[in-house]
C-alpha cells in the first residue's frame, strides 16, 4: 500500500489531494488568497512556510481555533504531500482537525498582511477576466 501511495505522488510530481473545509465567513478570504498568492499548493506551501518561520522566531500570536461543521464548503485541492503532512503535524500539536488549524492559519495571514495586500499585484485585467470566468480560471473549488 504504501508503494502505491509512494508511486501517485511521484506521478504527480509531489502533490495530493486533500479536502479543505473551509467555514462560510472564510470564503472572502479564500478568494483573496486564490486572487494574491495563485493555485491551493501555493497558499498553503505559503501558510506553512509562514508559520515555520514565526515558530522559530518565538514569533506565533494566540490565536483561536474553530470548529470545522460537516456543512462548511469542501474544496477539494492539490497541494504539496510534505507541506500538507507538516500542517498535519502542526494541527495534531494544537490537538484539532487540519481544516480548523490552517482556517486560523489563513485568516490570522490574511489581518497580518491586510488582505494580502504585499503579494503579487497582478493589473486588474487580468482580475477582471478571472472573475468573469470563475469556472475556468478556478477549477479546484475556490
């Protein structure tokens, strides 16, 4: 099992798929972050990189963790194994799901950085043209 499990990842070049629940009030901040940091791996591979780098700094604020519902939207995305399985690690530290740990994750990134407002201004063309064809341009379930 666990060589088959070795050789899909390898297929698809280091990611998987995963589902993220992500809470009603959260789904603004979603979009923002689809919008400024690009594809679901790079938001993540950005939440955890953040986090890594506040922990080591003694750096982490006191944040909340809510609860995930079974009725909160399911995006079901790619990210990277090792970034998703630290995540993992992280959460089960914190003692709550995965979802709930990098919710918090997202919203205390998109306070500190205002929206994310540092990353990756892209002209409003090409915003306009992703938010006309959202079901193109945001496949994954954003």
């Amino acid at each position: 099992m666990e060589e088959i499990f070795r050789k899909q990842i390898l297929e698809n070049k280091g990611t998987i798929q995963v589902d993220w629940r992500i809470p009603l009030e959260m789904e603004s901040i979603w979009r923002d972050g689809v919008l400024r940091l690009g594809e679901p791996k790079e938001i993540l591979q950005f939440l955890i990189s953040s986090f890594r780098e506040r922990r080591q700094k003694g750096k982490i604020l006191r944040f909340d963790f809510e609860k995930v519902k079974s009725s909160d939207s399911r995006k079901r995305i790619r990210v990277y194994g090792a970034d998703y399985w630290e995540a993992t690690g992280y959460a089960k530290e914190r003692n709550v799901s995965t979802s709930s740990f990098l919710n918090s994750l997202l919203r205390m990134e998109w306070i500190l950085t205002s929206g994310f407002q540092s990353f990756r201004n892209e002209n409003s063309n090409l915003k306009n043209e992703i938010s006309k064809n959202e079901d193109q341009f945001l496949s994954w379930g954003a």
